[in-house]
C-alpha cells in the first residue's frame, strides 16, 4: 500500500507539469505547481500545514498524452472540447490508480490511467447515448457505476467500455450519488427526487432503501451524495435541507450536523460528500466554494479554498472523492477541471 501511494503522488505530480515520474523520495509538489515561491497550504503558516495543493487536471494532456495520436483521434472524432472536461461533476478513483469523471456537459466520463498515462471516453457503446451522467464511482476491478439523471439508470462498464448491467430502470427517477461499500458488495444510489436511497447488491439486485422526503431526522430534500466511512457508516448530503446525514449500513439514522448560515461550519449548497481513512467527512459547498472537514458528530476542523479560478480555488465545486492515500479529488465544475489535493497530517 505504501507503494501504491507514492505511485500515485508520482503520478499526479505528472499531471501537470508533463514531466518524467518523480522520485518515490519526493515529499511535497514541485513548487512551480502552486502560487510562486511558496507552497500552497492550509492553514497558512504559521500554523502547522494539513491539506497541500497538487495540481489539476483539465484534459488528456495534463497525463502526458495531449501529442499523441489518441488525443488527436477525439479532438478530430469529437471535436477538441470533447477531449477537454467541460463541466466535470463527479469523480471517483480507485486502488489501480484509475480516475473517472461524470461530465454531463459532453455528455461522457472521462477515464485516465493515471498510472500508465491513458485515456479514453466511456458511454459510446450503450444502445442510447447518455444524456446526463452526473455520479460515479469505481470498483477495484475497474468497473464503472455512471448515474444518468436523465435517462434514470446506473449503467455499469467494464474498462473497455463494454455495458455489463443496467440497474433501477423503472424503479430510479434521478439517481445522482453513487458510492461502493469497502467489500463492493453493495452499491448505494441517491435519488434526488424520491429523496431516497437505493441499495443493490453486487448482482444488481435490488436489497434495500431508506429515506423519504421531509425534514426530520432520516428524511430528505433534494439529497445528492453519498459516502462510505472505513466503519460502513454512511453519509449524505441533504442538500436543500442544508446539512449532512449519518446512517448505519442498514439505514438506521445515527445522527445529522449543519444548517443554513453564511458562517463556516453552515451549509448553503452542500454537494459532494467524503470520508478519509480516520472517518473525517469532507463536504464541498458549491455557494461557499470551499471544502469543510468535521468530526463525525459534525464538529468543524478546518475549510479550505476560495472563490476564483486559481489553484486551490473554485467555481461552483460538486463533486469529491478521497482515495484510500488520503489524496482529495474535487471536482470544479465552472472551472473545468478536477483539482487535487492532499492531507499532509493525521489530524486536520
């Protein structure tokens, strides 16, 4: 596992500059990725550092590959937007190193290996194209679960892109969150506008839901992702009621934190909803265009990022995903690109 995490820090140190693999003995980002002549960090010194910027990444070529015949191939296939993220939504990435993003604006999910410097477009071989697939995830296989809003469905791929299922057809109205628990057996779907969340085995079977609309304690308005703590806790982010939702794996409600308020520690669009490897929750708000990370009883420990298009900076962020390194993924969605990030300390 410490390979694999070094690995990966090489590789998304690459994404941006297109250098060579850096060494495994390289410990922070090159400085010229952030603000010149200083690291960029939260909190600024001199407190002590827990969260570092590490680049972003905007389209084939931030992997290396913007010259070679594949990027080429989509820019004259699809035309050069394509190739580009245009207003990335969700993201996922799994132990192989592999990351994938819901672009509803192409509409496609954008895959890059980011360990062997590839990429490719899925969604093409699907009977009926997709139209808005704006949740995501990734098993360690490689299969990947898409949400289409629209079409309301989850299709799973598998790596070459092939359909392998098509889950909650007739049952689904618009799933959007998406989340694997830490075995894959179980795939857990938020619906926005059941206000409920869908549970399906790893067959694809239907095996569970919970949730209804309301404002009490497990009831929904308008939720929109979900999470899976190491303990199989699960959290949502119940968007228009303005706060975060805990559930056992069985559904059962253990409690919720957050309200409407201008001040940290408050929500107004909470989106993207994370977990790290100590049970920390990450949540985006896309009206603050910040992260916030709490305790699971909801105390706050710190926020990162600001308004603007600069790194460590956001325009209407949704989606977030943390990898089992503690690396932070973002999806910026006005800014057309998903920004990474790391967690320097045990303790934000």
């Amino acid at each position: 596992m410490q390979g694999f995490r070094h690995s990966l820090h090489r590789a998304a140190a690459a994404l941006i500059l297109g250098a060579c693999a850096a060494c495994a003995s390289c410990a922070t980002a090159p400085r010229a990725w952030n603000e010149p002549g200083a690291e960029l960090v939260w909190p600024e010194p001199p407190e002590r550092a827990r969260i570092a910027y590490v680049g972003a990444i905007r389209s084939p070529a931030d992997l290396g590959v913007g010259s070679g015949w594949l990027d080429r191939l989509a820019a004259a296939v699809f035309g050069a937007e394509q190739a580009r993220m245009v207003r990335p939504i969700a993201v996922a990435v799994n132990g192989a190193g592999v990351l994938v993003v819901a672009d509803p604006s192409v509409p496609t999910v954008h895959w890059f290996d980011l360990e062997n410097r590839a990429y490719r477009q899925l969604g093409s071989n699907l009977a009926a194209p997709l139209r808005s697939p704006v949740g995501v995830a990734i098993d360690s296989g490689g299969r990947v679960y898409v949400a289409d809003s629209a079409l309301g469905r989850v299709f799973v791929l598998d790596a070459r892109d092939q359909l392998v299922a098509e889950l909650g057809e007739g049952l689904l109205e618009r799933p959007t969150g998406l989340a694997l628990d830490s075995a894959e057996e179980h795939l857990y779907v938020v619906d926005t506008i059941k206000c409920r969340v869908f549970v399906f085995d790893r067959a694809g079977r239907r095996a569970g839901e919970f949730g209804r609309r309301g404002v009490g304690p497990g009831e929904f308005n308008a939720p929109t992702s979900i999470a899976v703590s190491p303990d199989g806790t699960l959290s949502v982010s119940d968007s228009l009621n303005f706060r975060v939702q805990r559930f056992g794996a069985d559904g059962a409600p253990l409690g919720l934190f957050g309200q409407l308020g201008d001040g940290t520690g408050n929500f107004t669009r909470p989106k993207g909803v994370a977990a790290d490897t100590a049970g920390r929750l990450y949540v985006v708000d896309a009206a603050f265009e910040n992260v916030q990370i709490f305790e699971p009883d909801g105390t706050l420990l710190l926020s990162f990022g600001e308004p603007g298009a600069g790194p460590g900076e956001f325009t209407l962020p949704t989606g977030l995903f943390l990898d089992s390194s503690n690396t932070i993924w973002v999806a910026d969605s006005f800014n057309r690109r998903v920004q990474v990030f790391r967690l320097l300390a045990e303790q934000p």
